[in-house]
C-alpha cells in the first residue's frame, strides 16, 4: 500500500498528531492490502464525489479509497551518523513514498524544544541536513564504483556519473534531490539509489489550540510558507491538539465543533486530502447496487492496470471497460440518461482512465 512518513524532531507534536489519524482511522478489515502495525495508521480519503454517487446509485455500502500515515518518530541531529536510532529511522524513511515534515510552531514554555527556541525553519534545517547526508553518502559510494567504468568508455556509466555528480554538488549545497532536475532518463538511473531526498514533502505547521482560526497571522506559519514556495512544496496548518480532540467526535457533534472552532473541515481530512495528492494519485470508481467504491491508481494508469486494483483475475481477463465520466453521469442523473446522451464509452486495453471515471468492467474468467 502506499504510505506517507510523518518526520520531525522531537516535541514538535508528531504523536498527537498520530494519535488522531489512529482514533479517527478507517476500518482495516475493508483495506486488505493495508498494513497492521502499531506505527501505522489507515486513512479514507474524504471525497464530496462518493456523496453525489450514492444519491445516484443507491448502494448498500460506500467505500472511499485509503492510504497509510507512518509514524517515523526519533530522528534527531546526528542521525545519518548513527546518532540515537539513527540508521533505522532512516530506513523506514527509504519505505514511505512520500513525506509529512511536522514542525512547531506553536509557544508553550512547559514544553521544552530541543533546540532550546521555537525556530521552524532552522527545525526544517536539521532534518534535511540528516537525509541530505545520508544521501551524499550513497551518492558518492556509487560514484567510486561507476566511475571506473565511465572512464573505460561505457555509455550507461558516463550519464550516470554525470547525475551523480549533480546530485552530489546539490547535497555539498544543502539541497534536497528534488531541488534538482532530472528528465526520466535520469532519474531511472538513480531509482534503485532509494535516494530519502527525492520523496515528495509536505509541511505540516503545528499551531497552539488558539490560533488555529487566524493561524495565517503566526510568524512562524508565514516562515513555513515562504520556505515551502522555494520548493513549490504545500503547507498544512493544524493543530494536532485539536484534531485529537476532533477524532473523538463524529457526525453532528464534529460538525459543531468545527463550527465552534470556525473550520469548516478537520485540519487531518486537509491533510489527508493534501497527502493523497502529492502522491501523485487519482481516483476512479465503481458504482454498482452492491457498492459504490473508490480506488487508487497512479495519474497514467491505463484500463487493465486499474482493473487490476480491484482484482489480479480483472486484470488477465480484462476485455473492456464500460466508462463514464463523473461529471457526465451526475449531469444526466443516471447511468441510463447517460447512456442514452452517448456518455458511456466502451474502453480498451490502451485507455488511460482519468480521475473521475466510473468503471465497470468486463472481464474472462
Ligand atoms: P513528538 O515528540 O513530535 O511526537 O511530540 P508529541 O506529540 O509527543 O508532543 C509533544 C508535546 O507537545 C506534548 O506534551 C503535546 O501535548 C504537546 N503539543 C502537541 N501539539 C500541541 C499544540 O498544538 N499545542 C500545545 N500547546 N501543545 C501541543
């Protein structure tokens, strides 16, 4: 399943933060190809689409579609270097396909800052500089070894070292790998490096319980902000103290307290949304009497690929796939109207689903 690391120094608010996906979590029996683990915790993904289809449809159950938040707590200063449990938190970091960088900034003298101050970009700093080095120290292991060939002549050998070079300069410069870019050539040829630096981010700003509704006025957001605009990367402002509050609640009581708080969404179903996002995801659904569901396939997944989500046997004998698209079906009100307005296309093996598809497919046994 895919997944998204929550990092950050200590004391920044990341377990209570944790703590809410888990109390708010989605029912993991519904999701067999999640993980059961104690640092891992499943997510539905909110979406106003599945409402609308239900209405058209009917069905007995509805099923959004679900990702993995991991707590990746313990990294601190002096990780890459084998400080406190340096390598293994580096290694769950190598398994997530996406990152969540939680920093403070919120002011409570009763919680001390490992830093001595609340600084969130100097914060920032610190846990980029620990995979920026863990990375620099797999770069150049592999420049030593490929370098040998490129001066042998091999063609393969000459790009590499090339990238390789440019990735190093970048670290030496305290950028991240995604600072630098790479066409698809290249960056297949760092893929198997399993670089911590190239991963997606998102910041997450923790904001005191009282300033979650004027949060854009807090100095330490608006740092966060202009940080993340370097990176053309998204903030999420929360504060973790409420949504452990929010995922007590459900339904009538949440949406008041919303209110009260003057959100009109839980911070986490942001976040949640935010995350699904950067991981490059889209949606497509099923919509039949039985169930409406969502899935989860990469944007560029073509139709057997996404029947395969659903199930391997969908995929081997994938024929067609009758598809309409979302906006299409709710425009004319059932998937008959639809029909008859010629919105229902039959799909072959080539067909690259959009976000919003709705699919039912025919398939071999
Ligand atoms: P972690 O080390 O990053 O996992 O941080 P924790 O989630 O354990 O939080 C550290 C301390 O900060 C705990 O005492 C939390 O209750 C507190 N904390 C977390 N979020 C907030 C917040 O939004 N406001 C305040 N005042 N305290 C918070």
């Amino acid at each position: 399943a895919l997944s998204v690391g929550i990092v950050g120094l200590p004391n920044v608010g990341k377990s209570t933060l944790f703590n809410a996906i888990t109390k708010a979590g989605a029912e993991a029996a519904n999701y067999p190809f999640c993980t059961i683990d104690p640092n891992v915790g499943v997510v539905e993904v909110p979406d106003e689409r599945l409402t609308k289809l239900t209405e058209i449809v009917v069905p007995n159950r509805v099923v959004p579609t679900a990702f993995e938040f991991v707590d990746i707590a313990g990294l601190v200063a002096g990780a890459s270097k084998g400080e406190g449990l340096g390598n293994k938190f580096l290694g769950h970091i190598r398994e997530v396909n996406a990152i969540a960088h939680v920093v403070r900034c919120f002011e409570d003298s009763n919680i001390t800052h490992v830093a001595g101050k609340v600084d969130p970009l100097s914060d920032i700093e610190t846990i980029d500089l620990e995979l920026i080095f863990s990375d620099l120290d797999s770069v150049e292991r592999r420049i030593d070894r490929t370098r040998k060939s490129a001066k042998a002549g091999v063609k393969e050998a000459i790009l590499e070292v090339s990238v390789l070079e440019r990735l190093k300069d970048a670290f030496e410069n305290g950028k991240p790998a995604r600072s630098v870019e790479l066409d698809d050539e290249e960056k297949l040829v760092v893929r198997d490096l399993h670089l911590l630096t190239i991963k997606p981010v998102l910041y997450v700003a923790n904001v005191a319980e009282d300033e979650v509704a004027n949060a854009e006025e807090n100095q330490y957001v608006k740092k966060v902000r202009e940080h993340a605009a370097t990176e053309g990367a998204e903030v999420v402002v929360i504060s973790a103290k409420v949504e452990s509050e929010i995922a007590e609640l459900e339904g009538e009581d949440k949406q008041m307290f919303l209110e009260e708080l003057g959100l009109a969404e839980s911070g986490l179903d942001r976040l949640i949304k935010q995350a699904y996002k950067l991981l490059g995801l889209i949606t497509y659904f099923t919509a039949g009497v039985q169930e409406v569901r969502a899935w989860t396939i990469s944007q560029g997944t073509k139709a057997p690929g996404a029947a395969g989500v659903i199930h391997t046997d969908f995929e081997k004998g994938f024929i067609r796939a009758e598809t309409v698209a979302y906006d299409d079906l709710v425009n004319y009100g059932s998937m008959n109207a639809a029909k008859e307005a010629g919105k229902v296309r039959l799909e072959g093996k080539e067909y690259v689903v959009n976000d919003g598809d709705v699919m039912h497919f025919r398939f071999n046994v």
